[in-house]
C-alpha cells in the first residue's frame, strides 16, 4: 500500500513539474503573473512556470503591420480626400505592452487613425501629393510619442493611397497641361533668343571675311543639288543689293539736284 501511494506521489510530481515546462519562442516573451502579481518577462527557450501559483501572459515581439481604412480628410486648402495608410510597429517592452493597456494593438489602430485624420487636415492638397516623406516622418514621430508608454515603438508610417474627388482631377490636369505649354513657350523662347545670338556671332564673323559669303554659297548649291532638285537657287549677296540701292539714291539726289538747278534758271 506504501508502494502504491509513493508510486502516486511520484507520477503527481512528476506530472506537476511536467507541467510547469514550457518552451517559448525566440520572438515571443511571457509576462508571469504570481498569485496575480506581474513578477517580470521571461524567455526565450525552456523555463518553468508554476502551476497553480503562476500565470502568464504572451506578448510577440515581431514587427506588426496594420492597415489604417480609408479615412475623410479634409485638407488645409478645403479640398475633400479619402486616403489610407499603413503602420509598422512592435512591442518592445513585453511587460508594459501587457500591464499598461488591455489591447496595445487596437490602441495603436486608433491612435494611428485619429493621428492621420489630424496631421493631413494641416497640409494642402499639393503637399500630400509631392511631400510624402516630411508627412510620413511627421506622422511617425508623433504616434511613437503616443505609444512610448505602452512599450510600443512605431518604425514607420507610410501614406499608400490619396483619392481625389473627380472635378479636382479635371482641373488638376487642366493646371498640368497649361503649366506644360508654359514650359513649352518658354523653351521655345530661349532656343529662338540662343538661335539670334549664334546667327548674329555668325554673321558678324561671315562679314569680317570677304570670301565667306561666297564660299558658303557654293556649299548651300551643293546642299540644293545633292537633293537631285530640277532648280537651283543662286543666292543674291546682301552687298550687291545695297550697293544697287545706294546708285539709285545718289541717281535720285542727282536728278533732284539737277531740276532743281534748272527751275532757278527759269526767271532769268
């Protein structure tokens, strides 16, 4: 009967302390609860939880993406968006993430959502569009600050997705179409003001040579012929025109000079 009773006393043990055995995972901690008092983390690996006397509470420490749902913003410039957003944190202080707050992850949720809503509604429309990363910093820094004392670190936020209403579209890509035929004059103006300055340099340079004209003439017929054209264009030198046009006036001043002359020898 001795036999038997030891013989159970031994199993119970043993099953009591098989019992308290438990293995836990590298990115996972137990937060022990003695007679409900927190006593501190352990883990990982094997360790021995009382039965019985101890509890436990699981926390993970692996990086945790939340989606934030689509939120109604309104922008500082009184536009109307929906835009969405995703977060990474995780726990790093297992013993506060389970002491300090009931659910850390629905917490975070809601902190990140109210957090978007309000650092959005601060900025225009153009900023949400083209400064990204000043506002996904801004917004990180902020929900960390929130989350410090749960024993939460957010690494970052990011901002995936910004509808616009459909009459913004329109007359965003009406602004895009005329700020690219802007562009598009104002290049056009350079290149012309660049063209007159190479053609006055180059013209400056021809006059200074007198047998450049002449010279570039032939090379414009041989450009003409090469093309198998039935019409060759000779090209009359500027000179040539000027100097026709000063005869005719100094034939005109002559002329004029010598009526003249004959209308003041009429009264003799």
């Amino acid at each position: 009967m001795f036999t038997f009773l030891f013989d159970v006393g031994v199993f119970c043990l043993v099953a009591f302390l098989l019992a308290g055995i438990k293995i836990i995972k590298e990115y996972d901690r137990f937060v022990i609860f003695r007679f409900g008092k927190a006593i501190g983390t352990i883990g990982p690996g094997i360790v021995f939880v009382w039965p019985i006397a101890d509890t436990y509470r699981k926390a993970d420490l692996r990086i945790i993406t939340m989606s934030i749902p689509m939120q109604e913003i309104i922008t500082k410039d009184n536009v109307s968006v929906r835009t969405a957003a995703v977060c990474f944190f995780q726990v790093v202080d297992p013993f506060k993430a389970v002491t300090k707050i009931e659910d850390p992850i629905e917490a975070t949720r809601q902190i990140a959502q109210t957090t978007l809503r309000s650092v959005l509604g601060q900025h225009e429309l153009d900023e949400l569009l083209s400064a990204r990363d000043s506002i996904n910093a801004q917004l990180s820094a902020i929900i960390d600050r929130q989350t410090e004392g749960w024993g939460i670190k957010v690494n970052s936020v990011e901002v995936k997705d910004v509808e616009i209403p459909e009459g913004m579209q329109r007359a965003m890509a009406r602004q895009a179409e005329a700020e690219r035929e802007r562009r598009a004059k104002v290049v056009a103006a350079e290149g012309e003001h660049q063209a007159a300055e190479k053609l006055a340099q180059a013209a400056q340079l021809i006059s200074s040579q007198p047998g450049a004209m002449q010279l570039r003439q032939l090379q414009t017929m041989v450009e003409v012929s090469a093309e198998k054209n039935s019409t060759l264009i000779f090209p009359i030198p500027i000179e040539f025109m000027s100097g026709i046009t000063s005869s005719a006036e100094d034939g005109e001043r002559l002329d004029i000079s010598a009526s003249s002359k004959e209308v003041q020898r009429e009264p003799r």
